[in-house]
C-alpha cells in the first residue's frame, strides 16, 4: 500500500517542496529510505520502531520503502521522522492523509516531537507551494505563527498527529503573540559625551545604509558609539523579520524564549575569527556572522587586527548583498545586506593621533597596519569617520552631557530620510541609497556642474577611486534627503567627501 506525505527540505535557507512516499508490501521485514536522504534522515531507521510503538500503534512487519521525491535532489534534516511516521501509520488504521497539510517534526523514543531547525523557512517553503496548514512540533510554533497566511497546527506527540488526521481529536491553530519592537534603554546615544560630528556621520551612514569605518586612539568612544546605532535603525518590516528569523532558525539559534529576531540584529565576532566563521560554511554550510547580522550591523571592532585574506573574503558579499558557498557541486547562498560598521586605532600602539602619548610604531609597523586601513575592502566602506578624544571641558560639563542628542532623536532623522527613500526606490530593486549600482547612481543621483567639477578636483588632489567617487555620491544623495532637497547640491557633496579624507593610511605615511 503506497501513502504520500507532504514535507520540504533547505539548502541554505532557501526550501524545496518534498513528497514523502511510503510503500508497505509483504515481504522480508526491511526498511529502506532512498532519495538522496542524509544520515540524519536514515537513522529515522532506529528511531521510527520504538517511537511508533510506545505511541500505542503497530509498526508493520513487512518490506517498508520511503521515497523522498525528487530523488535526485540532496536531503537532509530530523524533521522527515513525522511525515515517514504518519506514512507508516495510516494505511494500518484506515484512514487517508490530508493533502493539503505538511508535517514536520523529529520523533523521540518515546513518540514526543522535538523542536527542529529551520522551521521558519520549511513552512516559508511550503507557503509558496500553496501549502496552508502544517502541523509540527510545538516547540515551533511561536517561530512559525508569525507567518500570517498559514494555518500552524503544533503537536506534542504523534499521538497527538495520528488524532487529527483520523478526525478524532482536532489540533487547534495556534495565533502566536504579537510582535512589538523594543529597544534596550541601557543603550542610548544620549550617554556618549561630545563627538557630536560623529553621531552627525552615523545618522548619514544609517539613514542611507553606508558602511562607516571609525579611526581613532583607543577610548575616544568607538565602540561605544557603534553598539548604540542599532538603537537609531528603522524598525525592521514584516518581510525582513521573516528573512532574519529564517536565517536564525537554520543556525539553530531561536528558542522559546526568543523564538523570533524582532529587532535589528547587532553581531561583533573577534579579530581572530575564521572566513568560515565570518562567511558561512562547513561540510553541511551554515550561516556565518556576516549573515546573521542580516539587515542589522556587523561590527568589526579593532579591524587592523583581523586576518587581511578574511577581510578580503568580504569583498564580494558587500558588493552582492549575499554569500555564494559551493560545496559537491551545488551552491548554498545566504542572505548578508548588513551595515558594515569597522573601527581601528590609527596604528598598532594606537598613539599616533595622540598629542598626549608617544607613537611607539617602527616605521614597518606604519606602513603594515596602513595597508591593511587602505586596502580594498576599507575602500568599500562608503564614510570614513577620524575620532579624536573628547575634549576636558566636555567630559566636566554634566550639563552638555544631558543636553546630548538622544537615539531618539537621531531615530526621527533617519526614519525622515528611510521614508523618503522607501518612496523614491519603491518600484525598483533598490532599498537604499547604499544600494545604488552605477545604473542607479546615474538615474537618482545626477550632479550640477559645480557638482561635477568639485568632484573631480577632489579625485585628482585626494587620490580617491573611482569607487570611492561612487560612494561619496551615494553619500551625497543621503545628506540631500536628510535636508529635504531633491537635488544634491555642493554643500551636500562637500560633505560627504569630508568622509573620505580621513583616511588611515594617509596619515601613516605622513607621520
């Protein structure tokens, strides 16, 4: 007897619709699973007998076959045990599987289901299959109810399962809890004293999604400034809590304490992180940093100390917005559209900028640690901010403290400038003036004449790139939204170049 069950598989964290045939006939007693299924699914050979059994069914004593379909397509995941389970079941106790429901779950010994990784995005799957209802294990329901448009029916047991497919005992659907964005009030802009021309830059570099690299001497605040931009971000959409949970739920990293990523995600790996770490990969590839800060920040504190072949490795994900890993001939992409956010002393000691203290750097030192701050990838960092430390005065005047612009108020800033944005971008691939191409620089960011030949001055004399010209435009246009104006016009460039002359590297060689 044949039965057909409706699951998915991921690569990545993209889905594919799988049909899980079971076919029961007389014969030596065998169970064989085929279609590319992974270890993880033919161990369900071990699981299955005992979880059927102390469910209080029979397992049958025949020649099973399960034929995950297609065939030719890789499988893997725990989460195939309830649908070959459900397979197994029905034709012993009569009954015919609903085929517009999908299962998904991990069965323990004793018949309860387990939570799984990757649910978001399976049921994200079988949504765009026309797949409403799916039932699978409670503890994913609260990741998955934030899908709106698709029935979740969480079990604790197959028991449970084999219930509502019999019509027996109905599995109700579950709502979930309403999704509200909070943001830590221990963080808050208000609390960095002076640096003023800094937050300025920050809100440019949120408002328009632009990478910031922050040079200065140690304590002069980088790293406090960077862990509060996620405080100043639009509240993230519906879609792109949907994209970043799905990329959380196949790290393994949601629980049922957290089991949605509602807020922009902040991530700060450590200089001595792999390109694997950073990028995504392994035998089975799973997401790196650089993709779990998807639409949030990735914060590379101390940037000269990173491996510069990692640094390098990120060239290609900033421009594309996604992680292209290959392994057996197939290709796994993760979504990577994060705001680079770097900070770096000016040099090894991290005195050269300082008045105060004496630069302790041999000249070899100098010029390593510049080409590392001058090098390719900085180059794709759109603002380049130079921090000095604060001032006496400031750090006296409790007044100036208090009087200091808040998260909030920087928030308004750059929700002004989003929404400008979201208007002028909304019937074409853009989403920011960050993500502007050539193509698009020409048509949204066209400059006057006195635009154009300040611009060139400052390629001839600055010794910019031709990429850094691109996003010094792009930075352009941010500051124009900021202001209101449609057009950029020379105070909104001359702005913008401001940060790209504050270059690491250049002050090396000068020192």
């Amino acid at each position: 007897m044949l039965t057909k069950t409706i699951a998915a598989t991921l690569e990545g964290v993209e889905g594919t619709l799988v049909t899980v045939e079971v076919d029961i006939r007389r014969g030596m007693p065998t169970f064989t699973i085929v279609g590319l299924a992974d270890t993880t699914i033919k161990e369900a050979c071990s699981r299955m007998k005992p979880a059927v059994l102390n469910s209080g069914f029979d397992f049958p004593d025949e020649r099973v076959t399960v034929n995950l379909v297609p065939a030719g397509k890789p499988k893997e995941g725990t989460h195939f045990d309830l649908p070959i389970a459900v397979g197994m079941i029905t034709p012993e106790l009569g009954f015919s599987i609903p085929e517009d429901t999908a299962f998904l779950g991990e069965l323990s010994l004793d018949g309860k289901l387990n939570r799984i990784k990757g649910a978001l995005p399976l049921v994200m799957c079988l949504r765009k299959q026309g797949i409403k209802k799916v039932i699978l294990p409670i503890g994913n329901a609260e990741e998955t109810a934030i899908l709106k448009d698709v029935d979740i029916m969480p079990a604790e047991d197959l028991d449970q399962v084999i219930r509502h497919v019999a019509g027996s005992s109905r599995l109700p659907v579950y709502k979930g809890k309403k999704i509200s964005v909070s943001y830590d009030g221990d963080l808050d802009f208000s609390q960095v004293a002076g640096q003023e021309t800094v937050k300025r830059a920050v809100v440019i570099g949120v408002a328009g999604n632009h990478g910031l690299l922050l040079m200065g001497g140690p304590g002069c605040g980088k790293t406090m400034i960077a862990r509060r931009i996620p405080t100043i971000m639009p509240e993230p959409t519906y879609d792109e809590m949907l994209e970043t949970t799905g990329v959380y739920s196949v790290s393994g990293l949601l629980s049922e304490a957290q089991p949605f990523i509602d807020k922009r995600p902040f991530r700060s790996p450590h200089h001595t992180i792999s390109s694997s770490g950073l990028l995504g990969g392994g035998v089975r590839p799973r997401p790196g940093e650089i993709s779990l800060a998807h639409r949030g920040v990735l914060f590379l504190d101390e940037m000269g100390e990173f491996d510069g072949g990692v640094l390098d490795a990120m060239r290609q994900p900033m421009e594309e917005g996604l992680v292209r890993i290959t392994r057996n001939n197939r290709e796994v992409t993760f979504p990577a559209q994060v705001m680079v956010v770097a900070a770096a002393n000016p040099c090894k000691c991290g005195h050269l900028w300082d008045d105060r203290k004496i630069c302790t750097c041999s000249r070899k030192q100098l010029d390593d640690y510049a080409r590392k701050l001058n090098g390719p990838f900085s180059d794709r960092i759109d603002m380049h901010i130079k921090m000095f430390p604060v001032d006496k005065d400031v750090v006296a005047d409790d007044i100036y403290r208090r009087n200091s612009m808040s998260s909030a108020e920087m928030r308004r800033q750059v929700t002004d400038a989003v929404d400008i944005q979201r208007e002028r971008y909304a019937d074409t691939k853009y989403r920011s003036n960050g993500d502007l191409d050539e193509k698009g620089i020409a048509i949204y960011c066209r400059l006057d004449k006195n635009c154009s030949k300040l611009l060139s001055l400052a390629y001839d004399r600055l010794g910019l790139s031709m990429r850094a010209c691109s996003r010094s435009i792009k930075v352009a246009r941010t500051i124009a939204d900021l202001a209101g104006e449609t057009k950029i016009r020379e105070e909104h460039l001359t702005e913008a170049l401001m940060y790209r002359v504050s270059d690491g590297g250049q002050q090396a060689r000068q020192a």
